[in-house]
C-alpha cells in the first residue's frame, strides 16, 4: 500500500484511467503561498467561445487572495509541482490519502463518517469520461453494540494523463446543508520546457463535482476542455485563454439533469439558453510563472433580456509539464446561484488538456 502525506495528496497511477502502472506517486512539499497576482479577464455570452462581454470581478469560490494554492516551496521549471486546496470553509480538509492499487480502493483521511475512510470504484458512475470516480460505500457498524452507524455520502474523482506525468483528484461531501470538507490537488511528476515562439492549442477534457450552500446533495459534472497559448506572449502573461464547453450535470444515479438546471438559469435570469453557458478563464500579465504554473479568474456568462450577466464566478490553477508543453492539468472552482431558491452552487472540476491529439486517451 502506498502512503502518502500532505493535503489530499493522491497516490499513483490507475490503471483503469491510463496506460500507468500505478507506481508514479504524487508527492508535495510544505505549505507557502507565492506572490499575489492580479488579472483582467474579458467576459463572454457563454455560448460560442468568443469575447464579446465585459470584465468580471474576482470571484469567491476558492477562498485565496489571487495566490497560486499551497505546496511546493520554491518551484523551478526543471522540477515537479504539488498543491492542494487551500483551508477554508468546506475546503482543504482531507488529508493523508493512501492508495491500495490490487483493490483499486483509496483511503483519505480527515472528512467525518466516509466509511473507514475508504473509497471504492463508483457503481451507478464509475468514470466520467477518462477520469475514475470513486464513492464510500461500505456499511460500518458499532464495534460495540453492533448498531449500524449511518455514514454521509462522499465522492472523489481522479485524473491522470496519459503520459502519467500530471494528475489530479477532488474529493466533495453532499451531506451538509453549507459546502461539505473535502478538498483538491494537483500535480506534475517532473519539469517542464516551455516553447518561445509559435502559438499552441490543447484539447481534452473535464470533470467534477458540485456542492451547495443552502441544501445537502452532490452533482457530477463533465464537459469538453479547449486552451489556447501565444507563447511568443507567454512571458507577458497575455497570450493563454480557455473554455470548458458542452457542460452537462447528472445526479449521483448517473441521471442527465442538465436540462433541469439550464430551465432554473432561465428562470433565475429571465433568460432563454438552451445549453450551460461555456467556462472562461483568461490569463493576463502576473498570472503565471516562468515554472509554468496557470492560474487566475474563471466565469461564466449569461444573457438577459437587459444584456449579459455573470452567472457564476471563481478561480482555476493549472501546471505546465513535458516537452513544449504538450499538457496541462488543472482545478477549476466556481460558485453560482443554484436552481432551487436561496441556494449556492460551488463546482469544483479538474481537466487535462493535450497539445498533441495522439496524446489523448
């Protein structure tokens, strides 16, 4: 059994969502917050991709100041990266993840009645798209009276690309009636050459979880990822943009409720979509590194009969790795108003995205 130590920091490779072995463990260092960071992102209507909207605010889904998460101290593109949600409410609270890879189980300590801390494959959804979902399904019972104890439902989504060099995993709870604990992280198993001329596109995919402010329950979420770079810009910071598109929400049944949700948007902003408006997230001056590290504002845009509002609004983090950067991993947290009265949505999802078509899986 592999062990590991630092928040929410997961083990190696799955074989069910790659060519891995499962001995490539991720691995992180301290906690230390690096130099604030500042953005200016366009808007957009949220159904074609273009920027066409005005600027948004910071968003608060993430409780950071702008600061890339904690984790590896000192970074330098030659070298892996680790970092995990920072601690907030309902945030970075899981920690010390151990991964037994003969029973395809991971254990993560630190979130209250999740069965013995361990979780198996998911049976209604076992995957969404390339990336594994697991659940906590085991009944415990008192050791003592041998009463059942009633545990609160969990689940954790795990990514790894293909090459094995990034991965990423969430893990959410549904059984509170604010944000459950759980937590995220990210990594890059090595360094990162980062190309100076030439533009690149990337493509993959998106996954996740959604939780609530206002209500218990858990959503999935799973859509179609798109990055662009200048890397000629790239040192300015001006040259990346992204979209997460063909977003759709199923309960934990594996039930399509996306058209539940887009009928409550419409109804909350008097609006007429058809689809979830498109994730933006575009990267300006200051937000990122020569480590290759992304991070900045993400949001959604929609339209109203008085113009385009802002539907939802967060943060994204993301790393660079490989040979002229052919991939990214990243976390995207938003928070939006929710289809039942009086209730926050928070959706947190990680893609990988690939420059190189062959590399995706």
């Amino acid at each position: 059994m592999t062990r590991l130590t630092a928040s929410l920091l997961v083990l190696s490779l799955l074989a069910a969502c790659s060519s891995g072995d499962g001995s490539n463990p991720i691995t992180g260092g301290p906690e230390q917050d690096q130099t604030d960071t500042d953005t200016d992102d366009s808007g957009d209507d949220g159904t074609d991709g273009d920027p066409t909207g005005d600027d948004t605010d910071d968003g608060d889904g993430i409780d950071s100041d702008g600061s890339l998460p904690p984790g590896t101290p000192n970074p330098t593109p030659n070298d892996g990266i680790a970092r995990s949600e920072p601690v907030g409410e309902g945030s970075g609270t899981a920690t010390d993840v151990r991964y037994d890879s003969a029973t395809d189980r991971f254990f993560v300590d630190g979130l209250a009645f999740d069965t013995a801390n361990a979780y198996t494959r998911g049976e209604a959804v076992g995957s969404l798209g390339p990336f594994a979902v697991y659940e906590n399904n085991t009944p415990l019972v008192d050791n003592f009276n041998g009463e059942p104890v009633g545990q609160f439902t969990h689940r954790a989504i795990y990514g790894v690309s293909t090459s094995g060099e990034t991965e990423f995993a969430i893990v959410r709870t549904g059984a509170y009636a604010g944000y459950g604990f759980g937590g995220f992280v990210y990594e890059r198993e090595n360094g990162v050459d980062i190309p100076t001329s030439g533009q690149g596109s990337y493509a993959g995919d998106y996954a996740g979880l959604r939780d609530f402010d206002g209500r218990s329950g858990l959503e999935y979420v799973q859509a179609d990822a798109a990055m662009q770079i200048d890397f000629e810009d790239f040192n300015d910071g001006g040259g990346v943009r992204a979209e997460i598109f063909n977003r759709r929400i199923f309960d934990l049944a594996g039930r399509d409720i996306t058209a539940d949700v887009v009928d409550g948007l419409n109804a909350e902003f008097d609006s007429n979509i058809g689809t979830l408006p498109v994730i933006q997230f575009t990267i300006s001056p200051g937000v990122q590194t020569a480590n290759g590290e992304l991070l900045g504002e993400a949001y959604t845009v929609i339209g109203t009969p008085d113009g385009a509002e802002t539907e939802s609004e967060g943060q994204f983090y993301a790393v660079m790795s490989g040979e002229d950067a052919r991939e990214i991993t990243g976390i995207v947290v938003l928070e939006g108003p929710d289809r039942f009265e009086d209730v926050t949505y928070r959706e947190t999802g990680g893609f990988i995205v690939y420059r190189d078509p062959a590399d995706r899986p």
